[in-house]
C-alpha cells in the first residue's frame, strides 16, 4: 500500500506529531495500546492515519469503505513480516502465513471463505455453547476464589477451535497444566516473536532453545496429522466441521481438493493464529514497556546530544574563528601598507597561527573518532621509560621532576598514551609557578600516574568541567597561554579508551594534580 490517499487528488496520509528519530513508539502506552489507537483515530476523520513505529511505517486504516477497499485482493497483496514469517516454521502455507501468490493459500482461501460467513458460523453454536458452559461451571466451583481470566480466555478461546473446527478436545478446564500441544504453540509462538525481535547470528547461538522450538513443531505435527488420519479411517465424527470441509471440499477454480499436508498447515494456523492474538496482548506486554523505557532513555539521551553537538559546534567554530581573523587582519594590514611591513616578522605571526589552526583542527579530528576504535593496535607499553621519553622533551621548557616506580607495563595504543601525559603536561607547565611533578606507582591492578604542577589550583567545584571541551577557567586559563580548552578532554577519552580513569585530587604542592590509572598488563595483574 501506498502512502498516499486519493480523494480529490494524491496527499499524504495523515500523522500525528512523533518525537525526532524516535517515532511514535515512545508514546504508545504500555498497557492497553488498542484503546489508545482508537482514540487516536477520533483525530483523523478521514479514517486513515499513519505512525512510525520501531522504525516501521505503519498505517491505519478504520472507515468502513476503505477498510472494505484495502480487502480487495486484486489491489492490493498480502505480505508476509516477521514474527509471522517465522510461524511458518510451524504453520507452514496457511491461510495468515503463505503468500498471496502460493497456490496452495488461493485453494485454501477460497475453499474455507464460505465457513466463515455469518450463516455458517450459526452451525457452531452448539460447540461454542458447550465449551462456555464448561468455563462457567468452572469458575462456580471456584466460586470466592481468584480466577485467571486471562488465561481461562485463552483456553476458552483455542478449545472452541478445536472442538468447532476439527472436532477435538483439549479438555484444558479439566487440569491446570495446559494440554500439550497448546503448551508447545505457546512456547514456539514466544520463540517466533523473539527470533523477530534479534539478529539472526544470536538466534543461532541459542542452540538450547532451537532444539526445544524443533521439538515442539514436531509434537504439533504429529497431533494434527494423527487428527487428520483419524478422520481419514472414519474414526472421529465432524464431517461438517471446518476439518472435514478442507479435506472433502473442491477448489471451484482449480477442481482439486487440499492435500494432507496443506490441511495439516492450515489446521495448526487456526490455532496458532488466535494463540498469537493472546501472545501479542499479553506476553509482549512487559517487552513493550521496557521498550518505552528504552526509547524514552534513548530520547533523553539524544537531546542531550543534540544540545552538546550545538554547544560544540559554536565553540569549534569560535576557536577557528579567532587565528583565522588573526591572519586576515595580518594579511589585510599588509596589502593596506605593503612598505611598512616586516615580512619575516608577518610570516612568524602567519606561521603562529597557522599552527594553532592546525592544533585545534587535529584536536577536532581526534575527539571525532568512534570510541574504542578497533583499528587502534593495542600492545604492551612500559609507561616507565615513555614518560621518561617524554620528560626528556620537556626537560628546557619547565623544572620537571619524575618518581616513577620501574618496568610499569600497561596494555595501550602508545601513540594515543603518549599524547594523554603530554596534554597532562603542557597543561601543568603552563599553569605551573616553578615546579612539575610525575609520580608513576603499582596500586593494585592499576598503574596510577599523578601529574602535579605548583600552580593556582582547581577549585573542587570547577574539577569536573574542565575536562569538558573548549572549558578554560578564567583564572588558570587563556587563549594567550595556549589553551584551546581540548586537550583534557582528549586526555580523559584516552583514559576511558583504554578502560582507565582521570580525575583531579587536592596537591601538597598547592596546585592541581591529576591522576590516571589504568588496568596493569596481564602479566603484572596479582
């Protein structure tokens, strides 16, 4: 079907207002979802709406003319979705599960059209009477005790298909235990709506629940066809039953009857159809609401991204904005008065902002990268001698100091690792009133590096944000100092990449110290 609607000429279907990327599904209720579909539709008076549900269009239709206009078979097909794609694995070509284009479901169709109409369904009164009388006298001898109604429905419901239909009994109001075959259309029902609800690759790693799917088919299969060979012998009255129309009644098109295995397929379909309409009422019921609470996490979640994105992308291009306005006005003043310039004192400004330019933008392109990468090739790293490595570049830029605990191994990306302790102690130098300090120490499964500067301090309010992007504080940080305000952020992402942590404590020194740990190599775990 279309999503378009002809009256006076092709419009879109109607839809109420959904939530950005989520949908419709976050405001279907938990509980009773068909009552709010009805209400729904009171706001639609052209009798047909449409709502994106899991990601799915679906729409719906309730004026009478168009319902009676979507049932014309000749416009319109009968598609085949999961879980009732699955159910097939068990009801096989039946009339709800075969394809519209199957010519076994167009002899099935038109052979059993005629015992469902008004006047035939009258010839089941009898059947339907006595399982209802069943259920009361039931539940009057239970008379001041709970009753299951929920489930007395469903065995009312599957026992007056069997009886009407095939002329067998279940019986299931005379023990509590379900008869089993219900118990096993049950259960495979359960497993079909869950393979619909996962990836392929995880249904078949349950292997325990596929052989017990596999078991129950096959105890459905055989119930139906000795039913089916029964009648055959004459063994089982009925002959005027739903059964006995599918195994005796001609195709009027085609003048062949059903053979056994497409009666069998639509004998089980009968009761497994009505068995899904309970299924889909009260099984998925707890599944639709953790759904919701997905979704609604899930729409939380993303608007908060969204504002970040927002956030990011104004201080992105602010910090661009400034080095770029830089070199223009360099640039402008030099073609204003191309005599009064120093050029390699012009080119030394160009070069100084250019290179910024190129800071931020690799910083940009770093904290852009999908988390935990799996391209990153991860190996063990003695952060010893790499700080050592480092330390020894820093070495005329400020007083720094080490004491670090030998052969201190950790299993990391080096590259990713050295730029962490770098970002730590370009930030430490340039807040840093004299000294610089690393610490590297065993603490349990962790190595733990302290990086501390001498400097003003972070105040215990602001720690967490500075490790936001593009934060600097007013007192401890500037655009004339360096700081584009990423590279703690960078820092953080690499520690949490490599399943560690980084966080501020208080210095003896006075300043701010920052601590990292992170998970020891195997070998040197206790």
């Amino acid at each position: 079907m279309t999503d378009q609607l002809t009256t006076t000429g092709p419009r879109p279907i109607p839809s109420p207002r959904g939530i950005p990327l989520l949908g419709h599904t976050p405001q279907i209720p938990d509980t009773n979802p068909v009552e709010y579909f009805g209400e729904l539709s009171k706001q639609f008076p052209e009798g047909i709406f449409s709502l994106d549900i899991a990601g799915q269009a679906n729409v719906f239709v309730y004026d009478p003319d168009l319902v009676t206009e979507v049932c014309d078979e000749t416009r319109f097909g009968k598609p085949i979705f999961p879980p009732l794609s699955h159910v097939r694995d068990y009801a096989g070509a039946g009339l709800f599960t075969a394809h519209d284009d199957e010519e076994v479901w167009g002899m099935a169709h038109r052979i059993l059209m005629p015992a469902f109409s008004q006047r035939a369904m009258k010839g089941y009164f009898g059947q339907m009477l006595e399982i209802a009388q069943t259920l009361v006298g039931k539940w009057e001898g239970k008379q001041g005790q709970p009753v299951k109604v929920t489930d007395d429905y469903t065995r009312l419901t599957l026992d007056t298909i069997a009886l009407s239909g095939f002329g067998y009994r279940f019986d299931s109001f005379g023990k509590e235990e379900l008869h089993p075959f219900l118990q096993a259309l049950l259960e495979a029902l359960v497993e079909s709506m869950r393979r619909s609800q996962e990836l392929p690759m995880m249904t078949k790693l349950r292997k325990a629940d596929d052989k017990k799917y596999g078991e129950n088919i096959q105890l459905m299969r055989e119930l139906v066809e000795s039913v089916i060979k029964e009648r055959r012998r004459g063994k089982s009255g009925g002959e005027d039953d739903l059964l006995g129309l599918m195994m005796e009644a001609v195709d009027p098109e085609t003048g062949r009857r059903l053979d056994d295995d497409n009666v069998r397929d639509q004998a089980r379909e009968l009761d497994s159809h009505e068995q899904a309409m309970e299924v889909e009422r009260y099984v998925p019921a707890k599944e639709l609401q953790e759904l919701n609470e997905q979704l609604r996490e899930a729409k939380t979640h993303v608007e908060q991204l969204f504002e970040r994105q927002c956030r990011f992308a104004a201080d992105a291009s602010h910090e661009l904005r400034t080095p770029i306005a830089g070199l223009r006005l360099q640039v402008v003043a030099a073609q204003l008065h191309p005599d009064d310039v120093d050029l390699p004192d012009l080119l030394n400004h160009v070069k100084g902002d250019l290179d910024r330019l190129e800071n931020i933008v690799n910083d940009l392109l770093l904290l852009a990268r999908p988390q935990a990468d799996t391209g990153r090739i991860l190996q063990d790293v003695d952060l010893t001698e790499l700080i050592k490595t480092e330390a020894a570049r820093w070495a005329d830029r400020c007083n720094l100091q080490l004491d670090l605990d030998p052969a201190v191994t950790v299993n990391a990306a080096p590259g990713e690792i050295a730029r962490l302790f770098v970002n730590l102690l370009d930030n430490a130098r340039r807040h840093a009133t004299h000294m610089v300090e690393i610490r590297l120490r065993r603490a349990g499964e962790h190595a733990e590096v302290a990086v501390t500067d001498d400097g003003e301090g972070i105040a215990p309010a602001d720690r967490e944000s500075v490790f936001r992007n593009f934060v600097r504080l007013d007192t401890a940080r500037s655009r004339d100092r360096g700081g584009a305000g990423l590279g703690l952020a960078i820092a953080r992402d690499i520690a949490s990449d490599h399943h560690g942590t980084l966080y501020i404590e208080d210095s003896a020194a006075g300043g701010a110290c920052f601590v990292v740990r992170l998970p020891l190599a195997r070998q040197q775990r206790a």
